[in-house]
C-alpha cells in the first residue's frame, strides 16, 4: 500500500513584510541608504533561517510609503530567491495608506488560516501626515492583522514612537530606536532572525494568556547600548 | 433497540509521530493517544488525543497531554458504565453536556496538582510560569503552575446507543459515512486561530468545551478521526484533509484495517516532514460492520467492468448454449 490518504500536503506560509517610509526625510544624514545596506546585509541571515526550518515557507515583501504607499516587492517571494533593490526617499509620510494596503493583503483570502502569523516590520523616522489611525484600524480589524507579529524600527530622534507604539499594540514591546548606521543594523538582523525563527516554528499558546501582538514568543531584544556620540540620527 | 446494535462489531487503532522540527530541536513529542479498553474492540470504546502545547511556558506539557488523554478516558468510562437508565438517550445527553466537561476538566487539575507535588517545580520553573512572586497567593501560584502542562483534549465514546464527541481546543475530530461522505461533528470554534488555543489549563477551561452527542441510527458511522492540529495543518487545504476520511476507509475496505495500521506511522511522519512540522497523532475507530456490509454489496453487485467481463466469458465458452444442469 503505497498510496498516502488525503490531498497535497504543504508547508505552512509565513509572510514577512517589510514596511519602509521613504519620506523625503530620509535622505538627510543617509538614513535611507543606511536602510537599503541594512536589509541587504539581513537577506542571507534570513535565508539561513528559513533553510534551518523548512516547515515554514517563508514569503518576503515590501510596501514604501512617502506621498501615498506603493508595493516595492508586491508578490510574495520565496526568502531564497528575493532580492533587495534600493529604496530612494522624496514626498511626505503616508503610513495610513500603507497600513491598509498591508491590510488588503492579511485578508483571508488571500491568507489561509492554516498560515503561520505574518511578521510586519514598520521603519519610520518621522510623524505620519495621512490619516494613521484609519490604516491602522483597517489592519487590527484583521485577525491576521490583529495576530501578526508587529515590529516597530524609529530611526532617529523624530520618529513618533507614540504611532509605533500603538502599531505595536502591545506595551511590553516598545519600538527600536535606532540613532545611528549600527543600531540600525543591528536591529534589522534581530527581526530577520531571531524573530523570524521563533514566528516560524510557534508553539500552541493559551488564548487566555497571550498579550496582544504576542501570541509568537518575542526573542530577547538586542542591547540598544547607551546614547553615545556615534548618534548622527 | 435492535439487534444489530447489541453485536455491533468497533475497532481502534492509532499512531503519534514526533514533528519534524520538533526532532530538528531534539523535543520529546508533546501528543498522546489513549483508548479504553486496552483491547480496543469492546464497546463502550473510548479514544482520546491531546496536544500539549509545548510553549517555553507549558514545559510539561508532555506530561500534561499523557494525564489528559488517561482521565478523560477513565472519566468517561465511569460516567458510562454509571447510566443505568439506557433508554432514556435525552437524560445521558444531558449528563454529557453538563457533566462531562466539568468532571474532564476537574479530573486533569487533580492529575496534574498530584503530579506537581510529586515533582515541585524548581525556582527557575516558577518563574517561567508566573508563580513565583511572594505576594501570590497559593491558589494563583497553583493556577500559574498547571499552565506548565497546558494541554488540548479530543475524546470519542461509541457505545451500543450513541456516540459523544468532546473537544476542548484545536484538533480535529472527522466522522466518515458509509457513502465515504466526511463532516464534522462539532462546530468551529473561531478563537482557535494563529496557535492560540483554548486549554485545559485555563481557568473554567470547562465552559470552552465542545461536546456533541449523536443517537446511534441505523447506519452509524463508517469511520470516526480524531487527531491533533499537526495532521490538518500539514495540508494544503482542508478539502485535502477531509479527503484522509475518505481515502481510508477506501483503505480499510479494500487492504482491511491490519494494513491501515501497519502504514499510519509512515504517513503521519510523511505529513509532519513534508507539512507543518508539528508533532501529529490520529486516532481511528472503525465499524467493523460497515466494513462487512460493504464487501457484502461487492460481493452481491458486480461492478460494471466486472460485469461485462463475466458477460464476454460467457459469450466466449463453447459450451455456452448447452443445458445447465443443477444439482438437487
């Protein structure tokens, strides 16, 4: 008996989304540059990831917003094959717009219930000038939105950690302030990793006692170190 | 209350296979199956899997899932052998409904509170769990520890005059026709999404169970499945989930149900590698009489093909006009 009862079997998806401002902002003291670098130099760390799990189908893309939002890598792509190609910055900081196109795409279809919880990564160094808390509303509305894991990078002293923290949702986990090249890097290869592996291989969590936004177990967050004269952001 | 019933013939096998990424990150498996009798052919016939959830927290959940799958089924043993009014089907359908969850979940805490004294937990475990500050209360120290053994639980009990379904957090439970037609006898419940799951380690876990009694009818079932959230979710879909129901017991009827056996261990270890990863358990009970009537209709109703080959061998022999004789 060689036949195997049941249909296709398959991996379970798991939708990494990169979520990057590209205001005109930041390109002052190359932010936007150092952004490009930091997310190439995390590719392979991501592919690594995925290849030590191969439960777990991981599908990368990217959305940037600065006057209105735009897919930068709109169909999901497997992590082996994506590439990144650099992100120029010009026009303002409509979040809200990239919030509910990110929204748009957590909905079920496309998603399967069977995914594994998406992971969205928020970048931004600035205030939003759109209407956030309707994109944000359209997002949590979701319950893959209201699942996913939700991280928040402010680059530089004028980001608005209070929109990140509330993109967060969760006052356990605060944003990732990132005030110079290093941090920055330093961060973008702890979501890439750490968080990507234990988003890819989740254990069952009680519904009564996961905090919102943390039904993935949130690794332990890299050292920011103190504020220091490396800060150029 | 017919005869048929009263001899009706059951049978129960299952197979829990460690997941893939759980041997990767050498993690003993966190399911359990258990059924009562042991034999696994006497009615009543009682099958349970659970799912311990394996989280940082709930570190002994193996344990947790073993005390589940083992009370619920000794439970539900004595709960039926305890019906002396048989006949009357809505009173024990009511008993179940509001009994049953209570006493399952009550019987597990008991486990598992015998269990914890047995084996303490050490300082750094009542830390994982949230119990260890010195102003909790012995009762909020004792509700934080039996988070460490967070666990589902999926029972089935088939007895002469019905069958009970229950069912506190994911998993799967699948009845499967006589016509091969597969449904659900429970209804979804929409919390259980994005690896959060109700437990039995929740407080009044009791009030999340899903319980469903069916009369046995005239046709019962051909095939009930019960397994953990690791075998669905290693498929692409749910219609190819469903389609385990069917395929089987095709199976079982075409190989016997030795051979369904015999080969579960390496399906279920094909599904965990090539889908979710998750340790994955199923449990089958199977009608040893649906089984027989259907070989009986085969044997009765030639299929078309056999048909029209029986046809052109007849038209074939020679001898195919001389007189038939019969012995008397």
């Amino acid at each position: 008996m060689n036949m195997r009862p049941g249909g296709e079997l398959a991996t379970r998806p798991l939708h990494f989304i990169w979520m990057a401002d590209c205001s005109g902002s930041m390109d002052v003291d190359g932010k936007i540059q150092s952004l490009n670098t930091a997310i190439k130099e995390a590719i392979p760390n991501m592919q690594a990831v995925a290849d030590e799990n191969p439960n777990a189908q991981v599908l990368v893309r990217a959305i940037k917003f600065s006057s209105g939002a735009q897919w930068h890598v709109s169909q999901p792509t497997e992590v082996s094959d994506f590439r990144w190609e650099d992100l120029t910055a010009e026009g303002v900081t409509d979040m809200g717009k990239a919030l509910s196109m990110v929204a748009d795409q957590l909905k079920i279809p496309p998603m399967t219930e069977r995914a594994l919880p998406p992971v969205l990564v928020l970048i931004s160094d600035g205030q939003p000038t759109d209407d956030y808390a309707s994109g944000l509303k359209a997002l949590m509305d979701q319950p893959w939105g209201r699942k996913a894991v939700r991280i928040a990078i402010a680059i530089g002293e004028d980001a608005d950690t209070e929109v990140l923290q509330k993109f967060i949702g969760n006052p356990e986990l605060k944003p990732l302030q990132a005030n110079n090249p290093e941090a920055l890097v330093k961060y973008i290869k702890w979501v890439s990793t750490a968080v990507l592996k234990s988003a890819s291989a989740p254990a069952s969590q009680t519904s009564d006692s996961a905090a919102p936004g943390m039904n993935v177990p949130i690794p332990v967050l890299p050292d920011s170190g103190p504020t220091s004269a490396d800060d150029v952001w | 209350m017919s005869k048929d019933k009263h001899t009706a013939r059951w049978r129960v096998v299952g197979q829990s296979v460690r997941g893939a990424t759980h041997e990767r990150a050498g993690v003993t498996n966190q399911d359990a199956i258990h059924w009562l009798p042991e034999s696994g052919t006497e009615l009543p016939l009682i099958l349970a899997v659970a799912d311990g959830h394996g989280s940082r927290r709930s570190f002994r959940s193996e344990t947790g899932a073993r005390l589940a799958v083992e009370t619920a089924a000794q439970v539900i043993r004595d709960f039926l052998r305890g019906q002396v009014e048989i006949e009357n089907l809505s009173a024990i359908k009511r008993a179940a409904e509001e009994w049953l969850p209570v006493a399952v979940a009550r019987r597990w805490l008991e486990a598992v509170t015998n269990h914890l004294a047995a084996h303490p937990l050490s300082a750094d475990e009542l830390k994982l769990v949230g119990a260890d500050q010195p102003e909790a209360s012995v009762q909020a120290s004792q509700s934080n520890s039996q988070l460490a053994y967070g666990t589902t639980i999926l029972v089935a009990a088939v007895t002469v005059d019905f069958i009970l379904y229950l069912q506190l957090g994911d998993g799967e439970i699948l009845i499967v026709a006589d016509d091969g037609e597969v449904s659900s006898p429970l209804p979804k419940d929409q919390r259980l999404f994005a690896n959060e799951t109700t437990s039995l380690c929740s407080e009044d876990a009791w009030r999340d169970f899903r319980v469903c009694f069916q009369a046995v009818s005239n046709t019962p079932p051909a095939l009930i499945l019960l397994s953990t959230d690791g075998y669905p979710n290693s498929f692409r879909d749910e219609s190819g989930f469903f389609k385990v129901g069917t395929d089987i017991l095709e199976m079982i009827r075409a190989e016997g149900l030795d051979m369904v056996n015999d080969h579960l261990e390496s399906w279920l270890r094909e599904s965990t590698y090539a889908g979710s990863g998750d340790d994955v358990t199923l449990g089958l009970i199977c009608s040893l009489d649906s089984i027989a009537r259907q070989a009986m209709r085969e044997i009765r109703t030639p299929t078309l093909q056999q048909a029209a080959e029986q046809g052109r061998e007849f038209n074939q022999r020679e001898d195919r006009d001389a007189p038939v004789e019969y012995d008397v």
